[in-house]
C-alpha cells in the first residue's frame, strides 16, 4: 500500500480483510504491543491506519491471501463524498475499456495513484469484474440516494421490448442497420446491459446502446460500465456502439432525432419539477401536456416520440400512473391509438419503492397500415395477486415464475388466470382506471385449492391451539400470598457482568436499502416496523460502516423495546438484525441468566409503568431500571419454560386471528359471486 493519505479502517473492517471475526482483532490489539495505533475514532470504535494494518498483518504472518480488490475498496471509500469517489470508479471504468477521454484531467496526484493501481488489478484479475467490485460497494453505500433496477426486472423488461417489437405486430427491429436501444434514465446502466443480452440472445449483433442521465457522475459510470461489458474483449462478440451522455433528458434530449428500436426506462417517482413550464408546447406531447402532477406520463410520452414506427417501450411505474384522475385524458388516448398494449401489476418487493406494486407499462409505436392492435383490447396481468406474499414468511420475488407468468400473459392465445384482454371500450369512463387488480376476477381454479389449503392451515393451528391451552390450563398456580423473592434491576445485572446491554442507533439514511433484504443482508428492525407487524422493511449491506457500526441481536439475544407504545421484550429466534433506536440487545451469561425467564419478567407491563418516563412528548422505557425478581437458576429455566410455552401460544392466537379474517373475507367473495355448488 503505497497511497499518500491515511485511509482509516474499522475493526470490523480489519477482521474483513483478515478473514477472522471481530473478537479475533481485539484480541490482537490487547495481546500484541507491536499493533499500530489509532489514527482516528474513539476507544469504542477506533479507526487505524490502513498501511499500517497490511504491514502488521503481514509481519506477523496474518495477511489474508483474498482478493486484493477488498484492500483496495478502503482507499476508495476514503476519497470523500458520494460524487468524488464514483468519478473515479467511473474514470478506472474508462481506462479498463480502452475509451479515451478527457475526463480524467484534473485529478489529484495521490487520487490518480489509486487510479493506477485499480487499472493494474483490473488488467491481472479481470477488468469486468473488478469494476463491477467497486461499483457494487459504491452502490451499497449510497443506495437510499440511487433507485437501481434489479437485474431479474431488468432482464423481463428487456425481454417485453423484444417481443413488443418483434412479435405482437409481426415487425422486428431494423435489421440493416441493427437494433438501438436507448434509456433516457439510465442510472449506472442496468436496463441498457439487459436490453443488449436480450437483443443478442435472439440473434441480433449490431448494437446501439444509447443512454442518458441528468447525474452526471451515474452516466459516467454507466458509459464505463456499458462500454467496458460490451466491448470487453470477448471472442465472437461484435462490438456495440455505446453513448451515455449526462443532460436531463426532458429538458434538454440528447437523442432527439435518432430513433430507437427498444426503449426500457425505470423513471424518477413524483418528481413535481419536471419542466411543466418550459417545456409546454413541446412536440412530444402527442397525447396532450402532462398535468405538473403527472411526471411520469411525461416519460412515458417521451419514451414513445423516440421509437421508430414498429419499436416498442416498457417503463416502470407507480401504481398511481393506472388510475389517477389526473391522468385520464392521456391514458384514454393511450388507448384510443393502441400505444398501450399491456399493464402488468408487479408483487411488491420487486423493487424500490418495495411496499408497493409496480406496474409494467408495454407501449407500441405502430407501424404504417398496422392498424388498430388486438381487436381494441388492452392485456391486464396480476402478478401481485398470482404471487401473493404470506406474512408469515420472508418474502423474496421469486424471479423464475414471476417472469414466467408474465412472458406466457403476453405470449398465450389464451389468456391464463390473472390475465384478462379487457375491451378498450370498458375503459374509457370517467376514471379511465388500468390497474390490473381493477379488471381481473379471481379465478375459482385458482381460489378453491388456495381456500382448501387455508382451511388445512387453520385446522393444524386450532390443534396446536388447544395442545398449548392444555399445557397452560395444567400450570399450578399459588393461591396464597407467596414470598416475594429480592429484585434486581437490568443496570444491576449489567454491572455484575450477569448480562451486557447495547441500545441500537440510526444509521445513516443513505447506508439503508429499502425492501426484503438480500441474501447477505442485514435486515434492520425498528419501531415503526413494530407498530405495523414487526417485519423489517428495510436493511443494511454488509461489510458497510454502517453495518459494522450496527447493533446487531443475534439469535439467542434479548431484544427490548424501549418506547412504550410498542413495549416488548422476546427472544431473538430470526437472522442476525440490526436494531434502530429505542431498541435494545440484551446478552446474558447462561451460567447466570436464563433468557426466556428475563425475557418474560421484562416485558411485564407492571415492569413498564416502574420504568416508564415522561420527560418528552413521546413516552418511553428506561430499560436500565426493569426489574426481575432474583432466583437460582434452575427455577429460572422452570419460569422460562412457561414463558415460553406462553409466547408460542400467542404466536398460534395471532396467526389464527389473522388466517381466520382471511378465511372469512375470500369465502364470502365466493358465496356472493354464487360459487356455491349444486347439491345432487
């Protein structure tokens, strides 16, 4: 490491680059004189030197032999803000590819030097792959300011642009001059990437991938990445043509006048200062100027002025877009001239915002003579309905059948369940309203094995209800005034080292992905999630500051609710997960302390009045002065056992409550819809 700054790093992050846990670089730094110093932080959270940590590492015979591109990342998170080190991610993109430029001009000596040293590890371990490296972690950091496409959702996209394009009208792209692909909203370029995989998958070769983005540090990163996967280097692979430019493509088009076979764009959300103003009389708005509410039908025009006749657009939207009031008359024109061939509601989860169903919107520039499409009917597809999320579990999108189930909506003369060719003439009300959920019956196929399987659900629980109930009932119970045993209090407990408390913190907003974490994820739990249904809704990437600074509960661990209008205490029995503010960890010594008793005694709501406190406008908990009565340890695990039979009789009753409101709702759906069979 030969960089002219310091670059800091974090025990968590040594023990990272070291392939050991934490406790391991500790240990090291208590054990060994000869460990450096550190350079910033505090005793709590030091910070060393990232040289001098490789050279002790190495002295002492510890250096990881891993790739060298996770020694690398520290020097670039040290650049600064968000802007300066994406630049140069971008500019290391550049030089990989080959692409000369004079972007790089101007960069620092020592920043150049890192530059280089990127370059050189690109050339011996991969180009693509070492970019890719920086840029994920770029990304991870700042992934509540960047809206990215996920790579299944693009790759979908792409594939309805395709078949838009090529197969509901029978017109493929161009083929003498190639097939253009453009983004006028491209981020770091995913859609582009996909759309060029897609397009080579069904043996098209000359390739034009055009890209734009009004953040200039996002399109220079995109430009690099496009160009470096794209011409690469590998062998039989025909170059494409790549130009990503930086301009607000609504204000100011980069492209305009060059047509486009394919058109994917993942617009910016609800954005209000679009260029409702100046760009009034503009020549795009074929289908009328988009209210100032109503961005995204903006895009959505624009996208359809830059296909050729023939091309075809997907865009994805907030479900808002389908049925606004606001939006009807350009909508009900969408439909008028056929532009708008199909809406398809995506689960939520699919991408950010994540609590919500996207929509699909497939567009179709017609070509000359075609002539009104599909006899006036729009194809609506329920995916959110098709894949509906159990509460109950963890929910990933399961990117295989959701993407199955949309290309056979598409491609099948006959339409599957949660698909419906609703007549143009149907729609054009007064609301004009295209959310698929709004056209689309449940199909009894579909219903009564979904019911059936409900009912077997709820017959298992009521069981297990009534095993638990037993188990309760049986528990003997003193009748008379029993001796009160000494209490101790939590802040006691920690000073005897009977147990260790950690309270949970705020990470920094543009550390949190929003959404069902990743595989390696750290889901991040906080009260809000509590005050709705205790899900995490959003998490932390690991290997970040912010997930090493992160408190995390652990499975076995005690977590705490300090506000008292969520107050609770329980086992911790999920993945590792972060905890925001006013929760709580508590870790006990199992030779003193048996969790699911301290569990139980915490949460007693006569403990939360004691420990209560009004000093804000929002009540909270002193977790520090909750009180559990002193026993040995073998009575503790007696109450624990009952506390725990208890807490598991409450997951049954809440489970039922909730299949039984369901069971009621989908069942009198059936009867009203007259479902009931004939008897004999």
């Amino acid at each position: 490491m030969s960089t002219s700054r310091a670059v800091p790093v974090t025990l968590a992050e040594i023990a990272r680059l070291a392939g050991v846990g934490r406790a391991a670089v500790s240990n090291w730094r208590r054990r060994h004189p000869s460990f450096p110093e550190r350079i910033a932080g505090t005793d709590a959270n030091p910070q060393f030197s990232l040289t001098d940590i490789e050279g002790w590492l190495r002295d002492n015979k510890k250096l990881k032999r891993s790739a060298e591109r996770e020694w690398l990342w520290p020097a670039f998170e040290a650049l600064g803000g968000r802007d300066e080190t994406g630049a140069t991610i971008a500019e290391v993109g550049r030089l990989l590819s080959g692409r000369v430029t004079d972007k790089g001009e101007g960069i620092r000596a020592d920043t150049r030097e890192l530059i280089e040293r990127a370059v050189d590890l690109g050339q011996r371990e991969g180009a693509t792959e070492t970019f890719a490296f920086l840029l994920r972690r770029w990304l991870d950091v700042h992934v509540r300011q960047i809206a990215t496409t996920p790579e299944p959702l693009a790759a979908l996209m792409a594939q309805l642009a395709l078949g838009a394009a090529d197969g509901m009208a029978g017109d493929s792209p161009d083929s003498s001059g190639g097939t253009t692909v453009m983004d006028p909203a491209c981020g770091p370029g995913h859609l582009l990437l996909a759309a060029a995989d897609a397009v080579r998958a069904s043996g098209g070769e000359a390739l034009t991938l055009l890209g734009s983005d009004r953040d200039a540090v996002l399109a220079s990163l995109a430009d690099a990445r496009v160009a470096l996967v794209e011409n690469g280097g590998q062998e039989g692979k025909e170059r494409a043509q790549v130009s990503v430019r930086a301009a607000d493509s609504l204000r100011d088009d980069p492209f305009s006048g060059t047509p486009a076979d394919i058109v994917l764009c993942n617009p910016p959300f609800n954005e209000r200062d679009w260029g409702y103003e100046e760009l009034a009389t503009d020549a795009r708005w074929s289908h009328g100027l988009p209210p100032r509410t109503e961005p995204e039908l903006a895009w959505v025009q624009h996208c359809l002025a830059q296909l050729r006749p023939g091309g075809a657009a997907v865009l994805l939207l907030p479900p808002a877009v389908a049925a606004r009031k606001a939006g009807r008359r350009i909508r009900g024109s969408l439909l008028r001239t056929g532009q708008l061939r199909a809406v398809i509601a995506l689960p939520p989860g699919c991408a950010a915002p994540h609590s919500v169903s996207l929509h699909l919107w497939v567009l179709r520039m017609p070509a000359p003579g075609e002539g009104t499409p599909m006899g006036d009917r729009l194809l609506v597809a329920d995916a959110a309905s098709r894949f509906p999320r159990d509460p109950e579990e963890k929910w990933t999108p399961d990117w295989a059948a959701i993407s199955a189930f949309v290309r056979d909506a598409v491609d099948s003369p006959q339409a599957p369940a949660y698909v419906r060719q609703v007549p143009v003439i149907e729609l054009l009300n007064d609301e004009v309203d295209l959310t698929p959920g709004r056209h689309i019956a449940p199909s009894p196929a579909d219903t009564a094995p979904r019911l059936a399987a409900s009912w077997r659900e709820f017959t298992g629980l009521t069981a297990k209800v009534n095993k638990s109930a037993r188990r309760l009932a049986a528990l003997d119970l003193a009748t008379g005034e029993a001796d009160t045993p000494t209490a101790t209090t939590v802040a006691e407990l920690a000073r005897a080292g009977a147990l260790t408390l950690l309270g949970g913190q705020q990470p920094p907003e543009d550390s949190i992905h929003v959404g069902p974490p990743s595989a390696d994820g750290i889901p991040l739990l906080t009260i809000p999630d509590l005050l709705v249904d205790g899900e995490p809704r959003n998490w932390l990437a690991p290997g970040t500051a912010a997930a090493d600074e992160a408190v995390i509960a652990e499975p076995g661990d005690i977590v705490v609710v300090g506000a008292a209008r969520a107050f609770s205490a329980w086992v911790h029995a999920g993945p590792p997960t972060a905890l925001g503010p006013q929760l709580h960890v508590v870790r006990v010594q199992p030779e003193q302390l048996d969790a699911w008793f301290l569990a139980g005694s915490l949460r007693a709501p006569a403990n939360a009045r004691q420990a209560g406190t009004h000093t804000t406008n929002s009540s909270r908990i002193d977790v520090r002065r909750l009180q559990i009565r002193q026993l040995p340890l073998t009575e503790q695990r007696r109450y624990g056992q009952a506390f725990r039979e208890l807490t598991a009789f409450d997951g049954l009753l809440r489970r039922a409550a909730d299949l039984g409101t369901s069971l009621v709702r989908d069942l009198g759906d059936e009867l009203a819809a007259g479902r009931l069979a004939n008897q004999a």
